[in-house]
C-alpha cells in the first residue's frame, strides 16, 4: 500500500504540491488524475525517493523508498519510455537492470513476452517507436514482480490493440492483489480500467472516491425524452405537462428533451396522462470526462483563447504596430528611391498619401488605420522626403588598344 500524508513539495516560491493527503490500496486500480501541471508526476517522484518532499511524507508498505530493502523487487514504475541508453538492446537493457537489482536472467526473457518483445530483443532501442518504448518500460516495471507498480501514461504511443493489452494487464495485476497506481489524461481508459480515482488540482487532493461515485457527486443524471418530430405541438404540450409536475426541461438541439427533477417512471406516466407519444426515453448518465471537466474547471492552468480568424484582417488600432524597419535605414550612403509619381507606376498610391507626402499630417498606417500622431500633431513614423539623387557618372569609355596613346 502506498499512504502520503501531508505531502508539500516546493521549489523556491512555487507550491508544486500542497498537504497532500491518500492512500493507494492494493487489489485495485487507482486511477491518478489531474490537469496538466497538478503536481502528478512531482507526487510520483516523490513516491519513489526521486525527490524529497518539503513536508510531509509518503511510505510503500511502511517504509519510504530509499528504506525498503532491495525496493526493485518491491516496487516497479514506469515514469519516463525515453529514459533508455539508445545504443543498448532492448535485452541487454533489461539485462543490466536485472543484475544491479539480483534478479536471474530467466527473468529477461520473460518480462520480452509478456510485452510482445521477444522478437526484437536483439534490437536497439534507439530505433524504437514510441509504443515499442512503452512496452520496454513497462516490461522493466515487472522485472523484479514487484507488488506495487506506478505508470505514468503507460498507453502513450501504443495502437488500439496495445492500450487493450494494458489495460487487460492492470487488471491482471490488480486481480492478484498488487497495488497498481495508474497516471494518465485519457478518461475513456480510465473510466474503463480503474477502480477508484484520486484527482488532484494545483498541488491540492479535490477527490478520493470510487468511480462510481465520483462520477455521481461531480454530474447531473438526466433523462432524455423524444416525441414525434413530425407533431411539435406534442413535445410542447408534454414540456409544459413535465414542468407543471415539478421537473425542468432543456430543448436539445436534434430536437429531443432533456429532463431532470423527474424519475424515468414519472416521466412516463406524465406522458401517457397527456395523451402525448414518445419515441424515445432513456436515462443518461455523465462520463468520467464530463465529471473531470466539471470537477476540475476551477483547476486548469493552461486555457486556450478564441481562435477569431475572421479578426486577422481587421485594422490595428492606432499606434498598435510600430513601422516596419528598412533594411539598410541609417547606415552610410543607405538611398531610399523616390515615390512613386501618380499614374507613373501601375501601384501608384494617390496624390497626398504616399509615405512621404504630407509632412506633418497623420499618415495611414499598417492596414490603412491612422498612425499614431506625435505630441505636436506631427506623424512621428513619417519619412522625410530624400534629396534628389545626383546622377551617377560616366565611367570612361573602354581603351582602344589599336590607337599608339591608348597603348602606351
């Protein structure tokens, strides 16, 4: 069993966890989640004596990491696939794990079929997928049989049949009554592998519950009612009938009902007693997903914004963008071409707004919004107009060798 109390962990002025407080029992699975940045994988590491707690602790079997005697026999974890010597085997890899923790190496070969590796045991593991390196680091896990095992994201990387086979072996894992400790954001795998959830927020314990009643406490069961698209006037008589008993009613947008305050029986009897048919009533309950969401909302440090595309386009406001530097502006005989006079260039902009006309009046900017005016009135983004440029010279005319005073 894993058992934290008080666990707080800190690095300088953050609060990375925060008096945290569970147990992890064996025989089940216990799903681990929170948004990114909750303090899951500080809290692991902690577990397994990577980093020291500020205060508070966290024991496996009574004892912390560091103290149990010969820990990789007792304790196996997947935390990071990458974290292999990329020139070793994947055999050899475990191999040298397996000797520095006493393990026989019968045990290798094992733990290679267990995770589908056996036929490329021989291979370098620097030229794994990324589900190939999952399946490595969750066969160096079992190496030692261990009776407690933590695993980060352990599906990440793997193919449908692979996450089926991990899940099918927490499971196993948890069947034979070992402690299994399982980290990961995909709530569909959770709902369907774990067996009790600890959810944590910025660094703080929000829930400590079985599946069931996590999803319970954090989402409202709902019926969903369905009349006869083609006779409106019944689904507005049967929404009228259901809120007049007491129940509340939200129209979804296919067209069907949604109904909460009301049991599935009453519903029924209100509809028959209005004389209105369904042709649909079902109970919904919400998924893990949507009671994480609901649940942790309040806990979610990285929010995307509004991708508004159709804004891409619209004109700065003034003194938004500075002006474009020119490359070259400043530096010795830098020479900036004349304006272009109007109809003398197909591009030519009209009479009074050009980047140079109109000194001391507000000049368009970036986009065609006004620039910024200066404190005098004055455009301080305006270029003054250059000197007339002088013509270049002649060069000489090429020697005529034929000629006796070219020749000298």
């Amino acid at each position: 069993m894993i058992e934290a109390v008080g666990l707080t962990k800190r690095y300088g002025d953050k609060t990375a966890v925060y008096n945290l407080s569970f147990q992890v029992r064996p025989g089940a699975v216990t799903g681990f989640l929170g948004p990114n940045g909750s303090g899951k994988s500080t809290t692991m590491r902690m577990i397994l004596g990577l980093d020291n707690p500020t205060a508070g602790q966290v024991t496996i079997g009574g004892y912390p990491y560091p103290k149990l005697p010969n820990a990789p026999r007792q304790v196996g974890a997947l935390l990071d696939a990458k974290a292999v010597h990329g020139g070793r085997s994947a055999r050899n890899h475990l191999l040298s794990l397996a000797q520095l923790s006493g393990i026989p190496a019968r045990r290798v070969d094992e733990v290679l079929g267990v995770v589908g590796l056996q036929d490329v045991a021989r291979r370098r593991s620097k030229g794994f997928s990324l589900g190939m390196g999952q399946r490595l680091g969750i066969a160096a896990a079992l190496l030692g049989d261990p009776q407690v095992l933590l695993f980060d994201e352990p599906v990440n990387g793997l193919d449908p049949e692979g996450i089926l086979w991990v899940r099918n072996l927490m499971k196993a894992l948890a069947a034979e009554g070992r402690t299994v400790f399982v980290s990961s954001h995909l709530m569909s795998e959770m709902a369907l592998t774990a067996d009790h959830l600890i959810v944590i927020g910025r660094g703080q314990l929000l829930a400590d519950m079985s599946i069931k009643d996590f999803i319970s406490a954090n989402s409202a069961d709902f019926a969903r009612v369905r009349t006869p698209d083609s006779e409106p006037q019944l689904r507005e008589k049967l929404t009228s009938a259901l809120t007049e008993a007491g129940g509340h009613v939200l129209p979804e947008q296919d067209g069907a009902l949604r109904i909460t305050g009301l049991p599935l029986p009453r519903i029924s009897d209100i509809a028959h007693d209005a004389d209105v048919r369904l042709w649909e009533l079902s109970p919904h309950q919400a998924s893990l997903e949507e009671a994480y969401m609901r649940m942790t909302q309040g806990a979610v440090d990285y929010r995307s914004t509004i991708d508004q595309k159709e804004g891409l386009m619209q004109p700065l406001p003034p003194g938004a963008q500075p002006p474009m530097p020119v490359p070259g502006q400043g530096q010795p005989d830098w020479y900036a071409p004349p304006p272009p006079q109007q109809g003398g260039q197909p591009f030519a902009m009209p009479q009074g707004q050009g980047p140079y006309a109109g000194a001391g009046q507000p000049q368009p900017g970036p986009y065609g919004a006004p620039s910024a005016p200066g404190a005098d009135g004055s455009n301080p983004y305006a270029q003054p107009a250059p000197a007339a440029p002088q013509a270049p010279q002649q060069p000489p005319a090429p020697a005529d060798l034929t000629k006796p005073e070219d020749a000298r």
